[in-house]
C-alpha cells in the first residue's frame, strides 16, 4: 500500500495561509507544472530547490487545467491530479503540495521568494510572464535542474515509437 504524506497536502486557499504565515520566517520557494510523469529532470529540481534553504512548495497543475494546455491536445494528462499528488507528496525533498489552476494566480497571492522551473520552461510565453510576475512582486525566478534528461514529452515519444516498433 502506499502512504499518503496526507501531512503535505493542502487546497491551494490552505496553502496560500500556510505561506503567509511562513512570510518573514522562512524563505518561500515556489515550483509548479504538471508533474504527469515523474522523471529525474523533476528529481534535480526539487533537490536543488531544497538546497536553497526554505519551504518547497509545489503545484500540481489541475486536470482541467491541463487539458486546457497545449498538452491537453495528446491526451494529457495521464495521471489524474490526486495520483500525481500522491506521487509528487512522497518525494522527501517536497514540503507542501497543492494542486493549483493558474501559476500566475499563484505567484500574485503567494508572493514566493523564488520562484523556481526547469530549464525547458525558461523561453515559454508562460515562463516568462511568471518571470515578470515573480520580479516585480520582489521576487527571484530561477531556472534549475539538470538540462541533459528526458523531459515527459521525449518519454511519451519513446514509448510510442516502441510500441510502434512492436508492430
């Protein structure tokens, strides 16, 4: 069976509260995306950000919202947003998870300290509004993780092409 760090896991009102009142004690780090499926490009992430010192806060982007994206158009996501907070809550580098519509939304109420994404995020449209974003609210944007892994499109890809190749 798998356990649940339940103790993670907070509506996004609950965790907009809980950063509020970390504000001016600890240093409030910020990361979202779809987290569909966990490679190590996630992994480098988390642990870098931990490494900065301060309170890991992730969102898990919704379903809807995800379908709403570009990469609803294949299908995504995969996993329904209570699996891949399940998955992304058991990472010991995480303290808090959240599942979230709208980053922008977030970074506007939160105000994180840092806001961190991957390398493959950095020249996004919505990257870079998230960067303006998170500047102008006195914040830091920084891109981390390692930038020689698969990201989940590359794997989706390989495991298309090899079901393919099986044919």
């Amino acid at each position: 069976m798998i356990r649940h760090y339940k103790n993670k896991v907070s509506s996004l009102f609950n965790t907009l509260h809980i950063s509020e009142t970390l504000r001016g004690k600890e240093t409030i780090i910020l990361i979202t995306g779809c987290f569909d499926i966990l490679h190590p490009g996630h992994i480098g992430i988390f642990q870098e950000a931990k490494e900065l010192g301060g309170i890991v806060f992730v969102g898990v982007k919704s379903d809807e919202a995800v379908r709403k994206s570009e990469k609803g158009r294949s299908g995504r996501p995969f996993n329904d947003e209570s699996e891949r907070v399940l998955v992304v809550s058991g990472i010991e580098t995480v303290d808090r998870v959240f599942v979230y519509d709208d980053a922008l939304f977030v970074i506007k109420n939160m105000k994180p300290h840092l806001v961190v994404k991957g390398p493959d995020h950095n020249e996004t449209v919505q990257g870079k509004k998230e960067k303006e974003l998170t500047e102008e609210l006195g914040g830091k944007f920084l891109v981390l993780g390692p930038t020689k892994t698969a990201g989940t499109t590359s794997i989706i890809q390989k495991i298309i092409l090899s079901g393919m190749s099986k044919k």
